[in-house]
C-alpha cells in the first residue's frame, strides 16, 4: 500500500475543473478525478488551517481536542493520556498507521509556522522543506516539490507508506504565478457573481479582507503593496477588482497544479505510479465575495468550510462512471477510509468515520448532519443539513455583514444566519426572520451536537475551570483579532473618514464584547 496525500492550502472545491469550474486551473487534478471518487460535499471539520489539521491529525472535533483556533488556550492540543501513557482510544491518526505497519511522513512546513509540535509528531519523518516559516518567508512550492521527489526517490519503491506533502501557495499572497496568470485568463472568463449591485451592498461593512477595505489595519500604510508580487486590490468597487483578486487565486491553482504533475511523474519513473493511491484536500477554502469577505478565510461559511476530497485508489476506485458523490463527508474521513482498505482497527474514540462504501461503488449516504467550527476572524459554527445552512457565530470580532442581525432582542444577540443553498448559493439572504421554524430547528440541532460532545468522559475530565465549556467559547474573551486589532481599525476608519455608519458599528461590536487586552 502507497499513499501520497496531498494537502493544498486553502483551495475551494469549486475552483477546480473537476467539481464543474469553467476555467483550466486544474488539469492534472481533474485526470485524479477521473480515475477516482469526488467528494462534492466534503467539509473540514473546524476551520482554518491549524484547527483544521488538528482535526485531521486526530481524527478528533475541535470541541474535543481543544483546538480551535490559531492563539492562547484555542490552539494548545489537550494531548490525551496522562505523563507517558497515551489514551490509547484516542491516539493520533497518522501515528495510528505508523504503529500499524505503515510508515509516515510528512513534507510540510505547518507544524513551524503554526506551532503545532502536535502535528508533526504524528509521523515517523516530518520533513521542513525551508529552514523558516511565517510572514513574507513563507514555503514556495519550487521548494517543496524538490525535496518530496527526494523523498520519493528514496521510498517510492518500499511497500506500505503514506507521503503527506502541503502546498502554500494557493494561500494569498499568489507568489511565483507570473507564467499562469495569462493561461487561466484566456481559458475562461471569471465567475459572473458578485456583481456589481453586490458590491455595492458590501460597502458599509466593517472588516478586513472587505470590499470596503482590504489590507489589514497594521498594512494600510504606504509601501503594503509590496509585500505582494501580485498586485492585490485596495478595495473592490467593481467586478474588474473581483477578477484580479480571483485572476491571482486561480494561477495559483494552476501553478501547483503543475507540481503536482511532477510528482506523479516521478511516481511514474520510479514503476509504481498504477500503485499508489493519490489523495487530493485542503484545510480550508477561500471567500471571494461571500458574506462581504475577499481572498479570505474569514467565516463559517461554505467558502470557507467546504474543501476538495478526491481520491484515486488502483484497485478501489477503477470502475470506470463512479466518479462523484453529493453525500456528506468531513474531511477527517480519509483517515479511518485509510485503516479500513489497510486492514487497521479504527479507534474507538475518533469522531472520523470511514466512507470507504463510495469508494467501492455501494451505496453510502453520508452524515445526514454536518457541524464545522470556525475560529479566526470571527468565532462561530455552520450546521449542513440537506439544502440548509445555519450559522451560530459566538464572536463576530471585527465584522459586520449585510444581512446579520446584531439586535440583543433575538435569539442568540441575532448573531445568527440562515441560508437555504439551493435557491441561493452565494448566501445573500437571510432567511432567520422569514423562517423562524427552519431556524429553530437547524438551532435545536446545534445545541444538541455541543451538549453531546460536552457531557462525553474527556470533558469530564477537564481542569474544573474548564470541565464541560466549549474551547470556541473560552477563547471568546480574547476575541478574534489576532490578525485584525480593532482598536487599530477604528482608528484606521476615523482617520480615513469612514462613515458614521461603519464607525458606530464597530463602536458597538467593541462595546458588545469586551476582551482582554
């Protein structure tokens, strides 16, 4: 058994040609797709990048592990067992196959730049493919590829291993993309929505990676443009200022499309390429328009929460016509789908469960229900449920979104929404006042998936100050701003002559969640 996984930040599903994208970004994806299954609805449990791996490495909710978001007691991994002994239910996913007779590794530079010892403790080889992490010395793909095929030339041949290998470049700032940017450009026009009546109706929000402002509060400076070799927009006033912002996004699509088509080829020199067992997914996705936000991942929202999960497996996914399935996935699935076709128990503990019925072509129907936790920029959980999506946020932090009702008169301080997905698939429509029984139930279901999970034996076992409190909520007196200080961006908006609008807003979302400073 050979698997390589690749994990490719931030890439939305539905950029890519495979899951129905009219431009050419994805080639060698789409052929992966082809000789296997597609996930059209796979969701990451808890969202953005080091929750979402967590989940993954663990096969554990984030309300479980701890894990939600990238700062202060969000981001440490509650390590289950007690001094050297391990809580053998619950041991970590890769780990998991490693005891069992398959030998991990990883190239990827996440466990530095988001200080997750965690995550690269997991495998037998964690590999750093650059000697930095974080801000403007970020992994470029042209290094991470080299020292996979090394790797591959070493092991391609050996029997029994799983390579992860995490591409960056798909995550703004669109580095490198100098020779895709006119290939995507002439394959397709960019997607119609949002238009321009749109993004009209975004220009009174508050936020960051908004069409009223995009650079940060500590980049809206003279010069913030250069951290960037692609030029990014200011603000996005128009469908053009969308385009260069999605332009960029889908050269970097392409450009590590093209990398991956190097590993495969190397796959190919070395005779085991019809072996091995290829895994497409991402951490998270990315907005661009959705709920007011650009190149971001900002929110609990599909844009966001949704990712890719494709998965070529010789001798599992070859019957030609099973190619796609709409039923509901996380993407933590794969992990225990991997211990299934191995052979591997699957811990009792996990949250993961296998879909390894759809890749063998019978029937599977999936999570009837889907709860994804999101905790930067704002805190908050989306529930999936057929055509339906609720949003509860916790903490709005810098934001306001057109549509979001912040009233203390209503359920949960109006910090809610409601979108039916088929009728409106950009989210441009409220529907908590209009359909206060849908609401009430998608609540119901909420409310339950958090009081399950906080009455199990690991909450129990908890420090007193934390026995039986969801992690999202504690992180909530520190607020979201790790990359957005409100106090900066109000400063920012008077300065700049924001309207009064924009400014009592965020006044009032200041005033509505005191934190600790």
């Amino acid at each position: 058994m050979r698997i390589l996984v690749l994990d490719i930040d931030s890439l939305r599903p539905d950029h890519l040609g495979c899951y129905g994208y009219e431009r050419d970004t994805s080639p060698t994806i789409d052929t992966l797709a082809e000789e296997g299954m597609r996930f059209d609805r796979c969701y990451a449990s808890d969202t953005p990048c080091l929750p979402s791996r967590t989940a993954l490495a663990t096969c554990r909710m984030g309300i479980n592990t701890g894990v939600v978001t990238h700062h202060g007691e969000g981001q440490r991994y509650n390590e289950p067992g007690e001094g050297h002994d391990p809580d053998a239910n619950r041991v970590p996913a890769f780990r998991h196959l490693a005891e069992n007779g398959i030998y991990t590794a990883s190239v990827s530079q996440f466990s530095q730049r988001h200080l997750a010892y965690h995550f690269s403790a997991n495998f037998q080889e964690s590999i750093m493919p650059t000697a930095t992490a974080g801000g403007p010395a970020v992994e470029d793909c042209s290094e991470v590829t080299p020292v996979a095929k090394s790797w591959l030339a070493q092991h391609a041949t050996d029997d029994d291993w799983l390579l992860h290998v995490n591409y960056w470049d798909v995550h703004h700032p669109y580095l490198g993309i100098e020779n895709f940017v006119d290939p995507v450009r002439e394959s397709g026009p960019t997607p119609a929505w949002p238009d321009q009546e749109t993004i009209d109706g975004q220009q009174e929000m508050t936020g960051i990676r908004t069409a009223d402002l995009w650079p940060s509060a500590s980049q809206y400076k003279p010069g913030w443009e250069e951290f960037y070799d692609y030029k990014m927009p200011e603000s996005v006033d128009s469908p053009a200022d969308v385009e260069q912002f999605v332009d960029g996004y889908d050269a970097s699509i392409r450009r590590v499309d093209a990398e991956i088509d190097k590993l495969l080829a190397c796959l190919e020199r070395h005779g085991v390429r019809e072996e091995t067992a290829i895994v497409i997914t991402a951490d998270h996705g990315e907005a661009f328009g959705e709920h007011g936000i650009y190149a971001e991942h900002a929110f609990p929202h599909p844009a966001c929460q949704q990712v890719p999960m494709i998965v070529s497996w010789p001798g599992v996914t070859d019957d030609a016509g099973r190619t796609g399935t709409d039923a509901q996935v996380y993407q933590f699935d794969l992990l225990p789908t991997v211990c299934e076709l191995a052979g591997i128990d699957i811990p009792t503990d996990w949250d993961a469960e296998p879909f390894t019925p759809a890749l063998e072509g019978d029937e599977f129907s999936g999570r009837d229900v889907i709860v994804a936790g999101h905790g930067i920029y704002t805190y908050g959980r989306a529930v999936y449920q057929d055509e339906w999506m609720y949003v509860r946020l916790i903490h709005p932090g810098v934001f306001s979104y057109p549509g979001l009702y912040n009233d203390p008169g209503l359920p949960n301080d109006g910090l809610e929404l409601l979108h039916n997905l088929e009728d409106d698939p950009n989210q441009t429509r409220n529907l908590v006042e209009s359909n206060p029984e849908k609401t009430a139930e998608m609540r119901a279901l909420l409310d339950r998936w958090i009081a399950s999970h906080l009455s199990d034996d690991w909450h129990r076992q908890q420090p007193v100050g934390a026995r039986g409190m969801d992690p999202l909520a504690r992180t909530a007196s520190r607020g979201p701003y790790l990359y957005a200080n409100p106090d900066e961006l109000l400063k920012l908006y008077q300065e700049h002559g924001r309207s009064d609008t924009q400014i009592e807003a965020l006044s009032r979302t200041m005033d509505a969640f005191p934190r600790e400073r």
